[in-house]
C-alpha cells in the first residue's frame, strides 16, 4: 500500500513521499515543510509554483497540466543540480524522485492530461 499517481510521477510510500517532499521544499524554498500551514505548522504558504506539488493531498486528487508543465520545470532543474551529487545527504533516490516526477509531470502536461493521485 502506497501512493501511486498517472504518468509515473510517483509510486512509493507516503513516508518516502512525505520525506521527498520535505527535502524539495528547503531546496527550493528555503523552507521546513513541518512549518507550513498542512503539514503541522502555522506559516503560509509563498506564492511559487512549486506549493502546488508540497501542499497536494498525498493520497488523492490531482494536479492540472498547468500545474504539472511548472512543477516539471522546477524538478527538472533540481534534478540535474544535484544529479551528480556523491553525497549521502540526500538519499539517491530523493533526487531520482525529482526526475522521476518532474518528466512524468511533463509528460501529463504535453498529453493534456491531469496527474491523478491514488
């Protein structure tokens, strides 16, 4: 049992989603996921394309291809960032997760198609 989405975004536990999403939001924003408002915090959210794939449900909905074409070019880039990155810190995987996402993400925008959370 796990989250599943269309496009091959993401198949996975919620925790590994959860812990992708957490390290995505402070390399992106600078910020803790745990401090905004639906993640067990209080602050806001800042208006950024990326908010979109943080504050989604993890376990249904979905995104629109609008939102899938911006989300794809903020993973994208984050990916070949850190593509070649040794370090342990994050897991390989986490930034796999951004390939991953950000070319299902596209793909679902280039289709016309929504990313389905399931």
């Amino acid at each position: 049992m796990g989250l599943d989405t269309t496009h091959g975004c993401w198949h996975g536990s919620y925790g590994s989603f959860n812990t992708f999403r957490k390290w995505v939001c402070k390399e992106v924003l600078g910020l803790e996921l745990d401090t905004r408002i639906g993640h067990g915090g209080a602050e806001p959210w800042p208006d950024h394309p990326i908010v979109s794939l943080l504050d989604h449900s993890d376990c249904d909905g979905d995104l629109d291809p609008d939102e899938c074409l911006k989300i794809g070019c903020v993973l994208l880039p984050l990916y070949q960032k850190h593509k070649y990155n040794p370090c342990p810190n994050p897991d390989r995987w986490v930034i796999e997760g951004c390939r991953t996402f950000g070319l299902g993400c596209i793909d679902a925008w280039r289709m016309g198609d929504h990313v389905h959370f399931h």
